[in-house]
C-alpha cells in the first residue's frame, strides 16, 4: 500500500519509520515544508495528487506538563487545525481509510478504574493539558462522525498510552516524565549530585510504553484495518508509580543518590490507566518491560549527546 505518515519527524513517526512496516509498504513521510498541515488547500492538493491508500495521522504538537500550561492556546489551535484540515480533505479526495493517533489525553481525569473508550466526554479534563485533549477528542469525534454518515469511510482513532523512547524529547522545557527523569539523573550523576527533586510526592501513577510496542500495534492495525472498533486503547494495562519509574531509571542510569519531594509543583491526575480489552480481543499486547524500555532510551539518549 502508499501509506501517508503525518508526523514523520516526531517520535512516533520516526520509529515507524525504522520498523519493518516502512519495508512491507510504500511509505510517504513528507516534511512539514512539503505537506503543510496547517495550509488546508495545500493539503487537499496534496492528497489528490498523491492518492495514498491509507492515512497514519501521527502529527502533532507535544510537549510535557510545563510545556501545556505554558502554552495551552498553541496546544489546542495546532492540534485542531492540523487535524481538522487533514481528515476533511481525506473524506473530499476519497481516501477510504485513515488511523488517526489519539492521546489519553482525552480521558476525564481522576477515574478510579481503568479508562474504557467509553469514558470519553463523560467528565473533567484534566487542566493542565485541557487545550490539547480537547484538540485531540475533536479530531477523534470528526473521524467517528465521518465513518456514521458515511461507513465505507473507515476512520479509526487509536488511543496510545504515555509514550517514551528513541527520538523523545529530552529539553527539560517539552520533555514528557521518562525523558525528563533520564535527563535529570544522568546530569546529577555527571555533577555528583547528592538527591534528585521529584514533583509532588511520587505516588501519582502513569502507565508508560515504549514506543517500538506502538509500532507493533500499528503494523497490526494497518494489516487489519476493516476489523478496528472506531477507538481503541492501546496501551499496557498496568501503571507505576512516578517514585517506581525514578527508581528503575536510576539503576538503569546508575545514579545511587538519594531523592527529595517539592509538594508545591503540579502533577497532574493522580492515575491515568488504559483498559486494554479492546487491543487484546484484537490480537495485540506490548512486549517490552519497563527495563528493556528504559535501557534502550538511555542507549539513545547517551547517543543523541554525543551527537551534539
């Protein structure tokens, strides 16, 4: 198949673009420069000329938690008009099948249980990446109501989990947990620190995935693409607590320091756990522990500092 990757310089789009999917289908990767998201004819011009088969919208603006209270506005305008534009011209050139990438983002925050696709627009986001869930639950919705009115259009959003790995974000200013704790463990074992700051008191709970599991559950998607309900968590099923995810960090690191609390900084919702029934019904589970994970990011993190 032509497969269209939006997105193709992010995390997601990078590693997509090193699995073996990139090898079993043609895969167009245009630069921002090429395919303006942003532009909506340029985008519609784009997609008649190409006709791909099927669209990965994996496009966005990211960043962690200081990034979305800093800049909520940008969060929310970025993420709607790029979405908003693509999917549109999708349905005006006919392209029959499109895998946007959600963000479970778009749950309501603080559930006791595990997030079920379900649970979306039934409660409070979570304010401080408000602007970027309600970006990403449009687009999702959009999808979803282009597929009712009209069902040989099958638009199907996926709902990763948190995501880390290869080309994460490490600046401390749009760094999401795991690539921050990395980076702050790293410089304090460089400069003998004798404690590390955590943000709240490190019992929030967050369940993270390695991105190359995303990957593998995307070649799956891809190659069953008829069979997808219209959302799907994808995900891990089980979380850690910040506490756990800084201590499995520290040995992979090497950092034996201590570690202290600042109870004045945000830390958003207290858990944040997929249900995964979907994915598993489907035929897919993530199969990298968290130690495998983290030791293939710190790997490519030394890396990208060696690189400059």
């Amino acid at each position: 198949m032509k497969i269209l990757l939006t997105g193709g310089s992010g995390m997601v789009g990078r590693n997509l673009q090193q699995h073996a999917l990139a090898g079993q289908h043609q895969l167009l990767a245009p630069s921002s420069k090429e395919l303006n998201l942003f532009d909506a004819k340029q985008v519609q011009q784009w997609l008649s000329e190409n006709q791909p088969d099927l669209i990965i919208h994996a496009a966005g603006r990211v960043g962690g938690i200081q990034a979305n209270m800093r800049e909520p506005v940008r969060f929310l305008t970025e993420n709607l008009d790029m979405g908003q534009n693509l999917v549109l011209a999708a349905r005006a050139s006919g392209i029959k099948r499109l895998l946007n990438i959600g963000s479970s983002c778009m749950y309501p925050r603080n559930r006791e249980g595990a997030l079920q696709e379900s649970d979306i627009l039934t409660g409070e986001l979570e304010p401080t990446n408000e602007g970027y869930a309600l970006a990403k639950i449009t687009v999702a919705r959009l999808c979803d109501y282009i597929s009712r009115e009209t069902p040989e259009f099958i638009y199907r959003t996926i709902i990763p989990c948190n995501l880390y790995g290869a080309f994460d974000k490490f600046d401390p200013r749009w760094s999401h947990l795991i690539p921050a704790i990395l980076h702050k463990l790293h410089q304090a074992k460089l400069n003998g620190e004798a404690s590390v700051e955590i943000w709240g008191d490190g019992t929030a709970r967050r369940e993270f995935m390695f991105a190359e599991d995303l990957c593998e559950a995307m070649s799956a998607c891809i190659e069953r693409f008829d069979e997808l309900p219209d959302y799907m968590n994808v995900g891990l099923g089980y979380d850690y607590m910040v506490n756990e995810y800084y201590q499995a960090a520290a040995e992979v690191v090497g950092y034996t320091g201590t570690f202290h609390f600042d109870l004045t900084k945000p830390v958003g919702m207290a858990r944040k756990l997929t249900d995964v029934s979907r994915a598993t019904s489907f035929g897919w589970t993530a199969s990298h522990s968290l130690k495998e994970g983290l030791s293939k990011t710190y790997q490519y993190y030394l890396d990208y500092l060696k690189q400059g």
